[in-house]
C-alpha cells in the first residue's frame, strides 16, 4: 500500500473545528488547547496546501471557498470516524454528552448521576457547563438542559421535565420577626440576572423591604452560599436548594412563586440514540421526585 500523502492530523482537525465553530476561541475549548495554538495550525495547514483557507480581519476570519469545500469534507469524515469507533466500542461504555446549565448541574444534577450510573453502567455522562444557545449542528452535544419559557431552539425535540419556582432564601438563624423576616438583611443579587428580584415580586405579589445594602456574586451558586453563610438573603429557583431547605442548611420564609420558565431537556431532532432514551427517561423520572416547594406567604412589608 502506498504512502498517504496527508498533512497534519492536528492541523487538519484544528482547522475543521475553528469552520464549524465559527470562532478561535471556541475551537480552542474544544481541543483543549489555547487559541494561539490554533491559529498557528491552521497557517501550518495553508503553508502545507499552499492555499488560503481563510480571509479577512485577524478577529473576523470567513473561509474562501476553498477552506469551505476542505471543512465539509473533513466534518463528513471526521463523522464517519467517529460513527465507526462508536460502533467498534459495541459494548463497552457509551459516552453521552450533555450541556447543562451549571448551577442545576452542580446542585441538582450530578448528585443524581451515580443512581443513573447504576441503572446504565456502559453510559457514562459528560456535562460541560453552558448557558448559551443550543445549536447541535455546531456543537457536538448529544442532548442539552436550558432553563427558558418556551422551547428554547427551533428543529429540536424539547421535553419540559421541571417548573421553575423561585424565592429568597436566607440563614435559618438570620429570619427575624418583622413583615417579612428579611428587614435589615442585606440583598444578595447575581450579576447575570439583575432583574430576578422586582421579578419575584411580581410573581409571588410580595413587597420586599428595602434593603440597607446590596452585595452582588458573579455566579448563583456563589449567591447561595453566601447566603447560607449569613451574608444576607439570596434569591434562588427551589430545585437548586430544595436539599438545603430539607436539611435545615437555609430558610425559605417566604415560599417560593411559580414563574413562566421551565427546565427544558433537549435533543436534536430526530435523534434515536439509546443511550439518550434511557437518560431521558431517567430524568423525568428524577425530576418527579423533587418536592413541591413551600407555597408564598404574602405579607407585605
């Protein structure tokens, strides 16, 4: 047999996932690499080919059309690849990849995972945290979990497995005796949804006292456990702390009020994957089990 005349497999691979990414950056999460790195393949693979395969501004690159028809090949292959060593796998394990809003992940989810692993030994669970649009045509996720109000994205199957109840939720030994049990606490706020709490308030139909201060966390999960370290009160949806309500770990004194979005699992359509099927099937069946939340109690302050 001849010798193939190829260039780099991790040029090429580089290259095909910055055309189906769209972008430096994300290609490089991908390969678990640094976006220099993928620049510097990418003209390794022009300077093999002796073709430009992209054009344009430094942070705007587009393919030529050239560097178009080289990416639909490569993905058709790379696809075939790896159909071809999922099916050599046979029985061994079957890896699921999931995208996952983190904090359900961390709070709710993974905790959950060794009872699903028990069920289904040969499927092993991937979550890689995001918030951002699904799109399975550009990422290779074989499912996804989004919190939104409809359906999050067109030509997808999406199955609504949990409703999104929210409320604060604050140290047990901080509820004091007012209106409210939250005067004089201070207000923890996420900086990615500055608007949750006017929000809770018009859902729940509760006015909050005015806080004397505010101190705002980057992400929930750190809002929460400031709050369950008596910062202040956070506010949060009930499945993330239904657990520490439970446990005694926070204090919901005011319930917690249905909101119009739902936790959402999502695939693409079409899909007839096992190994999805059963994880679907298992979420729902896991999503039943959680309690219903403490209903609110309007007081007005």
């Amino acid at each position: 047999m001849e010798k193939r005349h190829l260039p780099s497999l991790t040029a090429l691979r580089a290259f095909e996932a910055f055309a189906r990414r769209g972008q430096m950056t994300t290609a490089a999460d991908e390969l678990c690499v640094t976006h220099g790195a993928i620049s510097r393949q990418i003209r390794s693979l022009e300077t093999a080919l002796g073709l430009n395969l992209t054009e344009g501004p430094r942070h705007r690159l587009r393919l030529t059309e050239a560097g178009a028809r080289l990416a639909a090949a490569l993905s058709a292959s790379f696809d075939q690849m790896e159909a071809a060593l999922t099916g050599i796998r046979g029985d061994h394990h079957v890896e699921l990849h999931l995208s996952c809003v983190g904090t359900l992940a961390i709070r709710w989810l993974i905790p959950r995972l060794p009872a699903f692993h028990a069920l289904h030994p040969l499927v092993r669970v991937k979550v890689t945290e995001s918030y951002a649009a699904v799109d399975f045509h550009r990422d290779r996720f074989d499912a996804a979990i989004r919190v939104n109000e409809t359906a999050p994205i067109v030509g997808a199957e999406a199955v609504p497995f949990l409703e999104n109840f929210h409320g604060p939720v604050v140290a047990p030994a901080l509820v004091g005796a007012g209106p409210t049990g939250l005067e004089g606490l201070t207000r923890l706020t996420t900086g990615t949804r500055q608007t949750a709490w006017a929000e809770w308030e018009h859902h729940s139909g509760v006015t909050l006292p005015s806080p004397p201060d505010s101190q705002e966390f980057e992400h929930i999960f750190y809002t929460l456990e400031a709050a369950a370290a008596g910062l202040g009160v956070g506010l949060t949806p009930w499945v993330y702390v239904a657990a520490d309500v439970a446990a005694g770990r926070l204090a919901a004194p005011l319930g917690f009020a249905p909101t119009p979005s739902k936790f959402w699992f999502l695939t693409p359509a079409g899909q007839s994957k096992p190994a999805v099927a059963q994880f679907r099937a298992w979420l729902l069946d896991e999503a039943a089990k959680v309690p219903p939340p403490p209903k609110v109690v309007r007081r007005a302050a």
